[in-house]
C-alpha cells in the first residue's frame, strides 16, 4: 500500500477551549415575580411571618431567616433571598412567592370551587346540623344520595362556605386556597368519577376518559 502524501491528508480540526470559568447565576422564575395587590390590602413583616390583611380577614405566611420583603412600588410586593445558588433558599423562595400570592387573593377575593354531582339519583342538600355548631363546624352539613343504601353525612368545617344552587351542584368558597382544596377532596372521596359510566363527583373542570367495557 502506498501511504498517502501529507498533501493529501484531511486536516485535523482543532477545538479551543477558554481556560476561564463559565458563572452560571441560578434564579427562581416564579419566586422573581413581582406580586400585585390592591389598596385594601395591607402586611405586617416580622422576623418569620408575614401578615397579610384585606377585607375578608388576615393571614400569616411563614418566613424562612434568608428571605427579604420589598415593596419597588406602592402596589406591588417583591420577595428575595440571600443567596439564590443555594438549592433550599430556591425552592423556598417559589413557594414563598406562591404562598403570598395565594393569601393575597384570598384576602380580597377569595377561592371558590365548584363539585359537581354524576350519576342516576345523584343529590346533594345542605342543611343545619342537628348537633347545632360544634367546635371547628359552621353548624350546617352536606347531605347527599351516591348511591348508597344511606344518605352521606359530611359537616362544613366553619372556615368553608357551601351552597347548593341546584341539588346536583356543590359551590364551596373559602379564603384558604390549601383547606379549600382539601375538603373539596374530602367529598370527592366519596364517589370519585369511575371510567366505565362516567358517574362520581367531579371538582371543578376535572375530566375522565372513559373506557369501554370488556366483552366476554
């Protein structure tokens, strides 16, 4: 074999490489945004909480020591920590963030979340509770049909309000967007949406996919 001239040979491509060190500035796209609110929205900072107060009450959000409240304008809210490159100080920044969004809006307009009732004889009626307003009770009590051989007894807790417009509809309201959450789940738990018949209580605009049967 004869050995190609160096004429012929295909060039090598070399690549360089910078010998300085690439800073890379980690940040909290959600924790970085600027939080809105109206004027009838007041807050009082301390050391490990912020206070926040509007026209349906007052909450408190828990502050971490690393975390600073600003306010750039006199309507909106920035929240920041010490050191972003840290990985607890992050993800607690976006959460504290959420947090205080979520408690503004609850201050002033509040969380409201619709249930709705599927199925065949499917009825929801609110009414007082025979034990009159026990401790943590509004003293009112869901009463629904899901198709059991017994009506379904679920007290309100005195933070949510409920209604019932219509009796296979459930609007429950609250300022707390996490306890509101939670007793919405608390009554779907009863009969949660199955995907043969399409039956169950369904919260707010919550789908399912519905299967078909198996033939034998």
């Amino acid at each position: 074999m004869i050995p190609q001239s160096s004429a012929q040979r295909i060039p090598l491509a070399f690549r360089s490489f910078s010998s300085s060190t690439a800073t890379l500035k980690h940040t909290s796209n959600i924790g970085k945004a600027p939080i809105k609110f109206q004027p009838t929205v007041s807050f009082k900072n301390t050391s490990s909480s912020l206070s926040v107060t509007g026209p349906r009450g007052t909450t408190a959000v828990p502050l971490e020591p690393y975390m600073t409240i600003g306010f750039p304008t006199p309507d909106t809210l920035a929240l920041d920590v010490e050191n972003a490159e840290v990985k607890k100080q992050r993800s607690m920044w976006g959460l504290t963030r959420t947090l205080i969004q979520n408690a503004v809006t609850g201050m002033t307009d509040g969380f409201t979340v619709p249930l709705y009732l599927v199925g065949v004889g499917y009825r929801a009626a609110l009414e007082a509770d025979p034990r009159g307003k026990v401790e943590g009770t509004s003293g009112m009590r869901l009463n629904m049909k899901l198709g059991f051989s017994h009506p379904v007894i679920v007290p309100v807790p005195d933070h949510i309000k409920a209604e019932v417009p219509y009796p296979t509809k459930i609007a429950l309201s609250c300022t707390d967007k996490h306890q509101l959450g939670l007793f919405a789940a608390k009554v779907r738990k009863w009969r949660p949406p199955e995907p043969y018949k399409g039956k169950g209580i369904f919260v707010g605009n919550e789908t399912i996919r519905i299967k078909a049967v198996k033939k034998k």
